[in-house]
C-alpha cells in the first residue's frame, strides 16, 4: 500500500559551532523533545542540498530537494519570485527583480528603494500591470516593501540584458544594453518600458501623497536579476502524486507554483519569527487527508542565522518543536513517511548561507532506525543515511512510500 | 603481488523492519556466524546498487555491481534473458522475449502460456530455430516452462515494434506495428514469423502428443519487451582480469555471458530455495585457483522476499552461512579480497524490490577493520566504508586487490 509523504524544510537550519554556546550549534543546544523522538524511531543522515561544500540559495535546494536539477532548471531568482507573488508565469516570459525608486529630474538615484516604501505599493503596480510596449505584454505585481517582480510576455524575449538598477545610490540609472544580439529587442522594450512607467508614476496619485506626506517618491522601477521562465515538467505528473505546499515566503511559494504543487494559504503562517507554526502543521496534517504529498517550510532559522542571533535561533528552534512538530507526533497519520531537514546551513557567524550539509531525518512505517536518539548537526553523522544529496531525497521517500517503480528486472 | 577478487550477490538480500521479528530484519535476526566473523575481521558499509532511494531490477544491479553504466548499456530484459538461455547474441540483434501460447483458428488468446507448458519445448524450439524470414536469421530457443526467447539477426533492425502479446486471456492477438519508421521492416519480420512458427506448431509431434493427452497445445508465440543488444565492453579486457560466474538464474547467467564472463555450470545449483550451496561455493573457490575474479550469485533470499516469507528468508540465509561461507572461510585462499552484498533489497512486507541500501562487507588482507562485528543491514550502517554506489564496487576491489592503474601522476 502506497504510503503518503511529508516533508518538512527548516530554511537555514544548519549552523557551525558557536563559542558562546559552549561550541555547540543552536540545533545541539536547543531542547528539542520532539524532533529527537522523530530521530529516535527512524533514521538520520547528513544532507548536502546541491553537492558537499556548495553553498545553496534557498530556491536552488527545494528544486532539488523537489527532485529537479537546478543546473538544469534554475534560470535565476527572478522569474521564481514573479511566480511567489502570483504572476501566472510560463515558459518563454522574461521576469525580473524589480525596485521601487526615487530618481531626480536627470535620473540619478536618490533613494534606490523609495524610502522603503510600504503602503500604496498594489496600486502603484496595478498602473503599471497590463501595459503594452510593442507586442509584449507587461505583467506587473509589488512584493514586500519596495520590492515588486516584473514580466515580459511576447514573440523574440531574451534574458541577456544589463541591469537598470546600478546598484548605488547617487548614481545614473543606465539603460538596459543587451548583452547578446538576440537580446537587442528586450533592452529595448525595457527602456521603453521604464519611460512610460515614469510618466505613469510621477502622476500617480500614490506619489502625490506621499509628496504631501514629504516621503520619497516612487517614481521610477529599477531591474535586475532578469531570467527566462524555464520549461518545467510538473510534479504531480512527474511522480503521479496529488500535492501540496504550506509555505510562508514569496520565492519558495514561487518555486512551489512553477512546478504544479498547490500553495495552501494558512492564516498566521507569515514567513517571519512570528508565524504561527502550529497553524502550519495543522495545516500540513489537514492537507495530508486528501493529497500523496506536502511540504511544508519553515523560514524562521535563516532569519535568525542572517541576523547572526544564535541564542533566538536556538529559541524558535524550541518553539517550532513544541508547536510543530510536538503536533506532528500526536496527529501524523500512521501511514505517513515523514522527512525533516533543511535547505541549506545559515551560521550565525557567518550571517549568511553556507555549504555545510544539514541534518537530515526519515520516519515512518519500514524506516531502518539507526540509533541516533537527537536531532542535530553532530548526532546525524552517525546516522544510517550516512551523507545523501538533495536529490537523492525523493527518490528515497518515494521508495520508502513504496511508490518507486524498478528500473529493469 | 595482485589479489583475486571474489564478489558475492545475495539476490534480493537487504530488508525491512518486520513487526514479527521485534522490528528487525531477517539478516538481523538469522545466526550468521561465519559471515559476521568475515565482518568483524573486514570493512562494512552501506551500497547503492544504482543510485539512493533507485528501485533496482537484478539486471540492472548486476551490471552496475560489474562496474557498468546501466543508463549507457541497459537495453531491456529480452537481451540479456536471450543470453541467458544461451543464444550468442551480438550488437544489434533485436531480443523478444517469448511465450509458447495457445490460439484458436481467429488467433483469439485461449492460454497465454499453453497450459504453463513444460514437456518437449525444447524440440519445439528447435522448429523455428534458424528460420528465415526475408534476410532475417530467427534465433530461437526455449526457457524454462512457457518462456522463450526469440531473436532476429539481420540489417535494419529495429526494436521500436508493439508486443504482439495482447497481455489478456479471449483478446486477439495483435499485429506488430513500428513504433518508429526505422523499425517498419522488424515489424513486418516478426509478423511473416508470426505465421510461419504458426504452421510449423500447428503440425509439430509436439503438439500431436498434447492434443492426445488433452492438454492446451503450443501453436503460438507472443513477444514483448523488444530491445537491440548493446555494444558492451567486455570484463575481462575491461579490467585485464580472467572472470568466471557461478549463478543458476538465467537472467543473470545473461549479463554474465554478455559481459564475457564464463558461466561455469555447477550440479544441484538451481537458482532456487533447494540449491546446494556448498556445491556452489567449492565450484566459486575452485574456480579463483585459475581465475582473477569470480562472481557468485544466489537467488533464494530474493525468493523468500517475493513470496513475503520473513522466517524463511531467515532460515535461508542461517543455510547460506553454513553451507557456503563457512566453506569459505576455511577455504578461501589467502590472497583473495572477498566482497560480499546485495543486487537489492526485497522487503518481504513489500513483496516486490525496494530502493533501501544493501549491506557490503570486504574482507581480505589490506582491507581496514572498522569495528563492526555483524553483518547486516543496520550494523553496516556504521561501517568504515561508508555508503557508496554499485559502480564504486568494482573500483574499490580492484584497488584493494592491488591491480588499480595510477590515474595522474
């Protein structure tokens, strides 16, 4: 009988060992009653998102941890994020990182993020979105703060353009030069593109409050990061299974819609130090009662590692364990395979991802236990996984959900 | 001074935790004194046979496990099961598997296998061995009960054609139909030879002696599984090793020959639960006397595994303990590295393959102990070599058999 699976993604759990933490990581020093049951009554390994020592982006280990290769898959961070923020993407489109901007009259940066900008920002997008240049379509949608994501739709788009955004403050927003002749028609698209978008936003009415409320204005997009949407082929169909994500943030969101899984909204669930993880398990568990597979990531850690707080990193590791996973272990169905590991290490030292594997446990039904009796850096290296990719990982968990079909006889 | 190598497959060896046995595995819980006494004073480890979490079928694993690219050479089961049965098959041969059927006068199915036909097929085979259909050359020999196989040798071959097997008893037997334009003329081969080994069955001895005693006649035969054989490299030129195997299945036989292997012939080695193993490892140690590298296959474990049999996969392996590993561990000559593992695991709760990990053990001198002092699937885990591929195998025996070739300088 098929079994269904869960797995679960902490987003920066590795660390390195940290001095005043005795030189253990915040994974060792957390108390993690739950999580070393799990570890306990299954099995643990070490897992290297990418390959040992490659440092991943978050967005590059789920692909991989969802069983793609990212050297094949991965065309940058920006058409992902135009699909975080709901921009239904396709194979061909051109999508950017996009910023909101103040420029003076000449076009030299005065605020590259318009004050980071929070409020009016969907309205100001919604007057971009829709626009025509040429015969490409413009799809337009604001992220968080000053962040938005734009994408090109239309015959001949190429991603080798130059960056508008020049990086620095006081400097002159430069055209878009196309780094490839096949390139030539979208730097021009997106010059033009950038001069209508000016006169559209210097008018609106956004920027006449905030003129008023002596705020800088958002009157000019700044891109980078440009990436062609690559052609995907869908999970569910790549692994006959019903699927489903419980994710907060927008990229990893992305990630999930460009290969077919449904992105569940949970109320709470924010993708900051405050969300409601407990709401997220229930949600997984819910979602487990009519779909083969679901993931479920948590953002919490890495935000943590990149502030470089191990001791609140230890903290909400303990909190996500009572309200997680202690969940998990009264309401997991009996014949669920279940994983739980990280998409990458972010060491508090080094407040930023690193190629450290990450700790990595299987239980479930005709898992092989191994004796490790903790979750965390140090107790995974003795575990029967031994060192597995991210890679490896579905094929693992569809075998253990006796779901793998025999190559040969 | 150059080691021997011999290399031992239990087919279908690893397993799964089994409720019965106190949530242990049939290699856990057999007394295997002689097999932990060659862990103990060995190197243990975890293998892969393709890859982790792949659901390996004995054909792939074997050729994997004999340092091959199962994606590169891998051509399906007919090939190599026409090997098996002892047809000289060369690149480009196209290989059917066959089944002896019985056909009404419309070719509407009345048995897919001729009432599991057992007597004379061999004379039957001969019938249409060496047919000619166009500049075709039919190879065709029988198998065991109602198997056969069937190849066509000739230019122009292709083997993208449609069974002729309906796969379902009252169906019409269909027409083969190319796949392909290429494989247009194999198509119209294999259906003439459709109908010449119908006439020929139709008034074969054979058949005349069945009709008599009432039993189903065999007035037909049905293909599937097409495929061309592959250019191999051959094992003895590959590594510059004389080789020999010791293996009853006829699958496993064909990878062996196909590889170049010779494939010795041992009295009472059956391929099944009653083979003898002691004969079966007297004729392994007899065989390095002349030999570099032996391969010794046993099937039962694998059986046991299918038939969802725990205990007696168990008692089986206590019997292959006593009888062949006992025998070599008094008799093994002293300057043989001797591995030991798995084509794949057979979980007997899942009846069927699974992509778990088998156990390995290398014994031999040079080898480095690691401490561990049983062998099975969850003491292997902390093992000194690790967890590594099947086509690391023969690599690393080489090497500890001091006959690795410098790779730089």
């Amino acid at each position: 009988m098929a079994r269904r699976i869960l797995l679960i993604v902490f987003d920066g759990l590795g660390d390195r060992p940290i001095k005043d933490l005795g030189n253990k990581t915040p994974l060792q020093v957390a108390a993690t009653e739950h999580l070393d049951w799990f570890a306990a009554n299954g099995a643990s390994g070490l897992l290297d998102p990418i390959a040992p020592g490659v440092c991943p982006g978050s967005d590059t280990s789920h692909l991989a941890l969802l069983g793609y290769d990212p050297e094949a898959v991965y065309t940058g961070r920006g058409p992902f994020e135009a699909a975080g923020v709901g921009i239904d993407i396709r194979p061909g489109d051109v999508a950017f990182r996009a910023n909101w901007a103040t420029v003076d009259l000449g076009w030299r940066i005065m605020d590259r993020r318009a004050g980071r900008i929070r409020e009016g920002t969907d309205r100001l997008a919604a007057s971009l979105d829709g626009l025509e240049v040429e015969d490409v379509r413009v799809m337009f949608r604001a992220g968080t703060e000053h962040r938005a994501a734009l994408v090109f739709r239309g015959p001949g788009l190429d991603p080798r353009v130059t960056d508008t955004d020049p990086h620095e403050e006081r400097a002159r927003v430069q055209p878009a030069k196309a780094l490839h002749p096949d390139a030539e028609k979208t730097a021009r698209v997106l010059n033009a593109f950038q001069k209508r978008a000016h006169e559209v936003l210097v008018k609106h009415e956004v920027n006449r409050e905030r003129v008023a409320a002596s705020k800088p204005v958002a009157n000019l997009v700044l891109t980078r990061g440009a990436g062609v949407f690559p052609h995907l082929s869908m999970f569910p169909a790549k692994y006959d299974l019903t699927a489903a994500a419980v994710a907060g943030v927008a990229l990893i969101r992305g990630i999930c819609r460009s290969v077919g899984l449904e992105v569940l909204d949970v109320p709470g669930a924010t993708g900051g130090l405050d969300s409601d993880f407990a709401a997220k398990g229930r949600a997984a568990v819910d979602a487990l009662a009519t779909r083969d597979f679901v993931l479920l990531t948590v953002k919490a850690p890495d935000l943590c590692g990149h502030d470089g707080k191990p001791t609140e990193k230890a903290q909400v590791l303990e909190r996500i364990d009572r309200e997680l996973m202690g969940h998990l272990r009264a309401h997991l169905p009996r014949d669920a395979i279940l994983a739980v590991t990280g998409d990458h290490s972010t060491p508090c030292e080094r407040k930023d991802h690193s190629g450290d594997p990450v700790p990595l446990l299987i239980f479930g039904e005709g898992v092989r236990t191994d004796g490790v009796t903790q979750f965390d850096e140090v107790a995974a290296m003795r575990g029967g996984l031994g060192r597995i990719r991210g890679r490896d990982l579905m094929p693992v968990l569809l075998d253990l959900a006796d779901r793998s079909a025999k190559y040969g006889a």
